[in-house]
C-alpha cells in the first residue's frame, strides 16, 4: 500500500519511514505508528509519522 494517502496509514500500523537524514540514501527505518503529523489527505512524498520510538519520517511503505 502507498503511504502517500492519509486514509492507508493508522496508528499503531506497521510501517517503513525515511527519515530527514536518510532522503538521499533511501535508507528506511521500521516502526510502529505513535501519531500522523500530515494533516492533508495525500502528500506526494508521503505521509509524515511519529513513531513509538520517536523518530520521524515520511511513510514509505506499509506492512
């Protein structure tokens, strides 16, 4: 699923993010959804999210 429509992504889904520091590698990170910080309903780089961890990112993929 797209993590670029607010509608796919829930909290406490399991996702895969890029986070700031990781835009020009493509590295993802994967974690659980604590809270959705992109109040648009579509965003074409992805949805911005708060993981249970604390790290924050643009959803990249959906588990």
């Amino acid at each position: 699923m797209s993590g670029n429509n607010r509608n796919n992504v829930h909290v406490g889904a399991e996702v895969r993010i890029v986070l700031k520091k990781d835009q020009r590698t493509g590295t993802l990170t994967e974690g659980t959804v604590e809270k959705i910080l992109t109040s648009s309903p579509i965003h074409p780089h992805g949805i911005k999210v708060r993981l249970s961890s604390g790290e924050v990112g643009r959803v990249k993929e959906i588990l």
